[in-house]
C-alpha cells in the first residue's frame, strides 16, 4: 500500500506552459494500471496543450472545486476511432462544477480550462494503464510548417526531456521542452 498527501507531491507544469501547478499523483504513488494527475488551475488556464484526444485512453475529469470549462467534440464513431482526423472537429462548451465528473471515451476530442476568476481543482483519472501511446495523442494546432492554419498534430517523445508535436499534413516538428 501507498499513502500520499497532494501537497507533498512536486509540482509538474505541462510543458506547453499552459499550467503552473500539476502533480503526477500516479508516480508518487507507483501505480502501474490508471494515471491520476492533479491540477490546480488559476483563471486562464488550461489541462493540456489544447484541443487533443488519446485514441488509446478514456479520461475522468473531477472538479474538485471552482468550474471548469470543456470544449467538447463529438463522440467517435467506429469509422474515426483510429488514425487521425483530416479537419478540426466542431466543438460545444461543456461547463462541470465542483462535485461533477466528466467522462471522455477514446478518441473524443476536448479542451479543458479555467475560463472563471476562481481557482478551479480536479483530478483527472485515464485508464488503461499510467502512460498512453505518444502514437496515440492527437491535437489541433497553428501549423508551425508551410500549412495555413490548424492543423492535425500528433506527438512523439523525443529521446531527451519534452515532447515532439509534429504536423500530420506537412510533418513540421516542433521541440517543446
């Protein structure tokens, strides 16, 4: 058995930049078969890098306290649940309190923030397993490459520190740290 205390655990920014306090509750607790991370996020911002999906993981988010603001795509179909999606897929804003949980299924895309002036705390809980296929991340963002606009990007961990995000269109590479 392992017992922990969130406030022991160091903190994690997201490599983005896009959060200041994210704590790897899965390692401090060597769990091997479900990744729970938590996230303290002041106004502005957000869980992840953007609009992304994980085709091989189903997310829990947990809002603990204050509300957090989801930008949803529509639930994957059998014909999309693999490989990537060629365009941008429409979104509807999902807003969860404290006391409520949303579920994403593999390959449902979503975004989710701070947009309040409150403090919003949720644990995310992704099964199966502490680490998804970097394969198996998709996002939407500003072509870094000769592609005019979003574009369809996956991520590959690179062998140092950081994270790989290349285009899926042009195969642009952009190294964050």
């Amino acid at each position: 058995m392992n017992h922990i205390d969130i406030a022991d655990i160091e903190t994690w920014p997201h490599p983005m930049g896009v959060n200041s306090d994210r704590r790897d509750v899965t390692g401090a607790l060597e769990a091997e078969d479900v990744a729970i991370v938590r996230y303290e996020l002041e106004p502005g911002e957000q869980f992840s890098g953007g609009l992304h999906t994980h085709h091989d993981q189903e997310e829990l988010f947990y809002i603990l306290e204050g509300t957090a603001t989801f930008d949803v795509g529509p639930e994957p179909d059998a014909d999309h649940a693999e490989g990537h999606a060629s365009e941008r897929p429409d979104t509807e804003e999902v807003v969860a309190e404290a006391g409520e949980v949303v579920r994403f299924p593999p390959g449902q895309f979503q975004c989710g923030r701070n947009r309040s002036d409150d403090t919003v705390v949720g644990l995310v809980i992704a099964a199966p397993d502490t680490r998804h296929e970097w394969e198996a991340l998709e996002s939407f963002a500003p072509c870094a490459g000769d592609c005019d606009g979003i574009t369809s990007h996956g991520v590959r961990q690179p062998d140092g520190d950081g994270m790989v995000v290349y285009c899926n269109e042009c195969g642009t590479e952009l190294q964050v740290a």
